[in-house]
C-alpha cells in the first residue's frame, strides 16, 4: 500500500511540474510575441488619387519599416510599373529613426497614364536579403473627357507640312563647296605657275639693310634735331646716344653690346686694331653716361656737345674701309705680278 501511494503520490508531482513548465513558456513567448513582430520587415504601398483623367499625375507613396542594419532592395521601373501606367520620376529613399531599433523608409513615384481604364496595380515586390516582400495591391481609375460630339466639327489629321527654309541648314552644304572651290582654284594656280617655272608663293624681296655706320650716323643726326641736354633731359640723351653706339658696335664687330655693361664692353673693343686710335672717344662717352644714368650727374654743355662728336669719330674710325672698283683691280694687278 505504501508502495501504491508513493508511485501515485509521484505521478501526480510529475504531470503538475510539466504543466507549469508549459504555462511557463507559453507566457514567455507571449511576452516575446510584440518584440518579434516589431523586429519584423513590413512594407506598405497608398496612392494620393484613385481616380484621374489622361494625361494628369498621381504620387504613390512606398512605406517601408524595419530593423536597423538590415539590407533592402527597392524596386526599379524601366518599363513603368505596369503596361498602361508610367512611372515619370522616383524620389530618392527617405530614411527616419521610429525608435533605437526601427527606422522607417519612404519613396514617391509620380505616375501617370494615357491611356483610358481602371487599373488593378499588383503587389510591389521588395528584396530583402533572401526574402521577397509585397506590398498591398492598388486601384487606378483614368477617365477621359467628355466630348460634346454634336455641337463639335472633328476634322482629320493634317499632312505634313515642309518646313520653311532656315539658312543655318545649308551652312556645312555652302561651305564644303566653297572649300573645294578653293582647292579647285589653288591646284590650278599652282599648276599655272609650275608651267611658268614660277615659285607657289609670291615673296618680296627684302630690302636692303644700311650698314651700321650709316645706319648709326644717321639716328645720331637725328637726336641732334631733338635737342634732347638743350630741355634739361640729360639722362634720356645720354641713353639714346649710348643705345646707338651698342647697336653699331653689334652690327660691326658681332658683339652682344645691348647686353653688356660699360665695362665689359670697352675690355672687348680695346682688342679690335681698328678701335685703338679712337678707343678713348668711347670710353669717355660711356664712363660720362654711367655718371649720368647712375649718379644723376649734369654734365657741361660743352660735355654734352664733346660726347656726340667723340660718337661720331669713334663711328667713322671703325667703319669697315672701303674698296673702289679701281683699287680692287690694282690689288688684283698687285697680286699677280707678285706671285708667292
């Protein structure tokens, strides 16, 4: 009999312990039950107007919430949203925080239609890691509008008109003429002057250059006309007469005069044979107009009259020496019956 009781005691203690256990778990997925749908993807499609006419545009609004963290896909339209119904534009997604854990998605579509007809809009599909999500379905009504047909005249299509003549239209036709008319025209000149034996181009022959000691001589004439040291002008007088001398001094002896210093320039010249006799000449011009340009100095008149005649020795005792006809033939005469 004890027997008995214990192991009837026992079964009793066991059946209410797996009860309880089972109340317990099924309280706790209760309690679980809202944090689990909460955590759930939903995804939710509305439209502003049911009901539009042709041509006219309604937004549809795609609702999206969701964990954070979580990947998902929107759709894209290429081809409208269905045959009958064009998708004109997609706002980019806008994303808001619900809470610490849900963030919630949106996008417009501005959508219209040309066609008349009610519309069923199937569900619009969302990708969401492995998972594929559906919106619910919608309605679209596209009416048009009423046509009075016996108070209206309808007429056909008209033909196609031309179009009236623009001169821009013709440009690249006129030009690519022109241009082969111009090559027609330089290939016969060319021929033209080949016959003739004749150059293609037309030069002018240069004209000829002066020497530079009369080249110089002559631009020092003319800054005796100027009367440049007469008008208190000193530094502009003594700067022209010494660019005159630079340049025959270039022009004579192939020196880079315009870029030297007095200095390095009267080293130079004492070298030359021709120069020596009227090497002081230059050197009292150039020490003069350094103390001019350099040390504000106001020479004499007297200086100022010296410089331009030591100018125009100096010029006319290192001109190259000139041979007459007569003397060239006596020099030739000279050589020959005086054969080394």
């Amino acid at each position: 009999m004890l027997f008995v009781f214990t192991k009837g005691a026992g079964c009793a203690s066991i059946t209410e312990y797996q009860m309880i256990k089972r109340l317990k778990y099924g309280l706790f997925g209760l309690l679980m039950l809202p944090v689990a749908l909460s955590a759930q993807t939903t995804v939710r499609a509305s439209i502003d107007s049911a009901a539009i006419l042709i041509g006219q545009q309604t937004v549809i609004h795609l609702d999206v919430s969701q964990e954070k963290g979580k990947t998902l896909q929107f759709p894209s339209f290429p081809q409208g949203l269905m045959p009958g119904i064009e998708v004109l534009s997609a706002s980019k997604p806008d994303t808001e925080e619900v809470d610490d854990r849900i963030i919630r998605i949106k996008q417009d579509l501005l959508v219209t239609s040309f066609d008349s007809g009610l519309y069923y809009i199937p569900a619009i599909k969302f990708v969401s890691g492995k998972d594929t999500l559906s919106t619910n379905s919608l309605g679209l009504k596209v009416s048009t509008l009423p046509v009075d047909t016996l108070k209206k005249n309808f007429y056909d299509i008209k033909g196609v008109l031309k179009p009236e003549w623009v001169w821009a239209d013709y440009h690249f036709i006129v030009l690519s003429v022109l241009f082969i008319l111009f090559l027609i025209v330089m290939g016969f000149y060319a021929y033209l002057r080949y016959k003739k034996n004749k150059p293609f181009l037309i030069t002018k022959a240069p004209e000829p250059q002066l020497p530079p000691h009369i080249k110089a001589v002559s631009e020092l004439e003319n800054i005796k006309k100027e009367k440049l040291w007469q008008q208190g002008r000193e530094k502009d007088y003594y700067t022209r007469l010494t660019d005159v001398l630079r340049v025959y001094l270039t022009g004579r002896f192939g020196v880079n005069a315009l870029e030297m210093t007095s200095a390095e320039i009267l080293n130079i010249v004492r070298c030359y044979p021709e120069a020596q006799a009227v090497f002081h000449n230059l050197k009292n011009i150039l020490e003069l107009s350094d103390f001019v340009k350099f040390a504000k100095l106001h020479p004499l008149p007297d200086e100022n009259e010296q410089s331009m005649i030591n100018a125009i020795l100096f010029i006319d005792n290192t001109k190259p020496v000139e041979i007459t006809p007569e003397e060239l033939a006596k020099s030739e005469k000279s050589k020959n019956s005086n054969p080394s």
